[in-house]
C-alpha cells in the first residue's frame, strides 16, 4: 500500500519509538506515582524526562507547565472547558472539530458567545482580522497553527502581540504543526499548545499534552485517582496531578519521549524530504486538467485537492481500491474550513506525505489521479 494519509497519523514508527513501547511495556508495567518500587520511581522519571523536553521545546521558561492527556482532542477540552468564563471567544474558519465542538457547547449552554475569524484569500488569518473581533469580554482566541485540510499554517507571533496587549488568552491548536513547525511559547504570546504524538513526531497514539503558562492555568475537567494527596475528599490543587486523574498512558507517553528526541536529531532531513514529496505532489495536480488543488506548498506535508464535480470520498475510495493508495477524503472533521474553500458539500481529497514518502509514490498517485480525471472528462 502507498500510504499518503500521514496528516492522520504518520505510518513510519522510528525504531526508537518503538522500542521504548516496548521497554515500557515489559520493564515498566506499573502506575506511576503509585508504587514505591525502583522500576516505578525509574518510570515517574521518564515521565518527568518526557515533561522536560516539551518544556524545552515550547520555550525553556520556567513558567511553563505540562499536563499529560490522552491525545490532542482531549488537551484541547482541557484547555478551553478549564479556563471557561462567562463571555467571548473566538475561534478561526480553520479549526478542527476538537475546538470547534467544545466551544459551541459552551455556546449551547449560554455560557460564551462565539464569533468567528475568516481567512483571506490565502488561507491565513490575520492579526487585524483577530483584533477587529475583540470585545471588552473577549478572554479567549483559539487558533489552528497548521490546517489539517490545506495545511495553511497561521502567524501566531503576530496574533500573539495582540492578544496580549489586549490581556486575551492564546489556545494555539498544534496538532498538525508539531514536529513541522517550531513554536515558541514565549515569542508568539501563546498561552496554551495543544498537543498529539502520533503525527509529525511519529509516536504512537493514545498520547497528547497541554503546555501553558501561569497566565492560563486551567481547572481540572476529570476527577478522581492521583496517586498524591488521597487523604482529601476534593480533586488537589498541585499542577499537573490535579489535572491528571486516573492511569497515564504510559507507553504512548515514552513513545513521544523517544519521538521528540528523534525529530530533534532529524527535523532537517525530514523538512527537506516533506517539501521534495509534497512539491512533486502540487506541482503535478496543477498539471492535470479537471483537478483543483487547494493547498499552497506548506511545512505539514499536506496537499489538497478535488476531481471535476466528483465527490471526494468516492475518489478516496478510487484510490485506494484500484491502486492501493491510501488518501483521506471528506471533511476531516473541519466543518468550518470546508465552508470557506466551498467544498461543504463535495469534501477535498487530502494527500499528505512524510519524510519516508518517496519520489515513485508521488508519481503512481499523480498517475492514477489523471486516469480518473479523464474518465471523469
């Protein structure tokens, strides 16, 4: 199978990260904080190993904080049901159901009301755009870093100069941007990241994180187990045990240990190969008559595009029973998104590389993408 779905989750595993599911899994079979055994106070190690180095790569600040989640979706529920308020928020065309979900239930209780940032004709959303719709009750911006259907990514250092000099917190989505973008906490005003492993740091999934700083500490949306404090009757107060109720996912939790030291050891070779595959890709479609390709060259691998009228599920389908390649079509769970491109109806077909993609994969999906074109024609 020629696996072009990586904006889902990156197929190449690194050996690192595998194996250090695998020592999890057969040294390390414990709860942390749990047990007083020396294999278990090693592993609360790693997991502080672990916490360390998103604290680095997010900005070595020392008032960052990291809290431990169950993938992305669930650091971003973190984020925006534990600092909600009464009042506003906005949130851009390019968000992910993660957000958009969470927010307009907020919006279904009375709670906020919501507007919503629109790109330009180039996909990006701009700081005049954000600041244009800040209220006086304005206490929260939510913004996807990188798009998961285009790709686009968004300027957060100068969204950030604007939230912060109008006091708003900045949830920076990061789901499609880590391992692909840097982002600097501290540099691009963002109070909270959102985090997944199983993408651009090519772990395994079931792990996600939320870092944040002092000025956006959120309030813990689960209760129950912490292995501290058990004497009292209410959820502690300590970062991050408070926000970390139940069993960690410890094997997902190393495999990002051992993800993000192999893309630190490998990001520009990775960069290079992404954008040699991802301009193969681009440059062909443009080529092809009866394709519309909505994706502009970006750092997240991902090229977007449609066959004539025909809808992009079927296409997908095409794909992947005919030539055996894998594509995501539909909405990819960003409603919004398709609104501004036009496709709400139609969906795009998302093509999206890696840094073990090759030169010859580009070509069969180029290929078979002009087959079904002309048979469309």
């Amino acid at each position: 199978m020629i696996y072009l779905d990586n904006a889902a989750t990156t197929n190449y595993k690194p050996p690192e990260v595998i194996q250090a599911v695998n020592d999890c899994l057969t040294k390390y079979p414990f709860n942390p904080n749990r047990s007083g055994n020396k294999l278990s106070l090693e592993l609360q190690q790693r997991l502080y190993e672990t916490r360390r180095k998103l604290h680095l790569v997010f900005n070595n600040d020392s008032e960052l904080h990291v809290a431990f989640t169950g993938g992305c979706t669930a650091a971003l529920n973190l984020a925006i049901l534990g600092t909600a308020q009464r009042g506003h928020i906005i949130i851009t065309a390019t968000e992910h159901n993660s957000v958009l979900r969470p927010v307009m239930q907020l919006k279904k209780k009375g709670y906020v009301e919501v507007s919503l940032a629109k790109p330009n004709e180039r996909g990006t959303v701009t700081a005049e755009e954000i600041e244009r719709l800040i209220r006086p009750d304005t206490y929260l911006v939510c913004v996807s870093h990188a798009s998961n259907v285009t790709g686009t990514a968004q300027n957060l250092a100068e969204i950030g100069r604007v939230t912060r000099r109008r006091n708003v917190k900045l949830l920076a989505d990061c789901a499609q941007s880590v391992g692909y973008l840097a982002t600097d906490m501290e540099k691009c005003g963002v109070d909270m990241a959102a985090i997944g492993s199983h993408k651009g740091l090519h772990a395994m999934q079931g792990a996600g994180a939320l870092i944040f700083t002092k000025r956006a500490i959120p309030r813990p949306i689960s209760f129950g187990g912490t292995g501290t404090e058990s004497h009292l009757y209410y959820q502690p107060s300590t970062i991050p045990d408070c926000l970390e109720s139940g069993t960690l996912p410890c094997p997902a939790i190393l495999s990002m240990n051992a993800g993000l030291d192999w893309w630190l050891s490998n990001w520009k070779h990775n960069r290079d190969v992404i954008a040699e595959m991802q301009g193969t890709i681009l440059d062909g479609l443009k080529k092809i008559k009866g394709v519309t390709v909505y994706s502009q060259p970006n750092r997240s691998g991902i090229a977007a595009f449609n066959v004539g009228k025909r809808d992009s599920a079927e296409i997908a389908d095409i794909l992947s029973e005919r030539y055996d390649i894998s594509v995501r079509g539909g909405l990819q769970c960003a409603p919004l998104m398709h609104r501004f491109l036009g496709t709400l109806e139609q969906g795009v077909v998302r093509a999206s590389v890696s840094c073990v993609t090759e030169k010859e994969e580009c070509y069969s999906l180029l290929n078979a993408v002009e087959l079904i074109s002309k048979s469309s024609l």
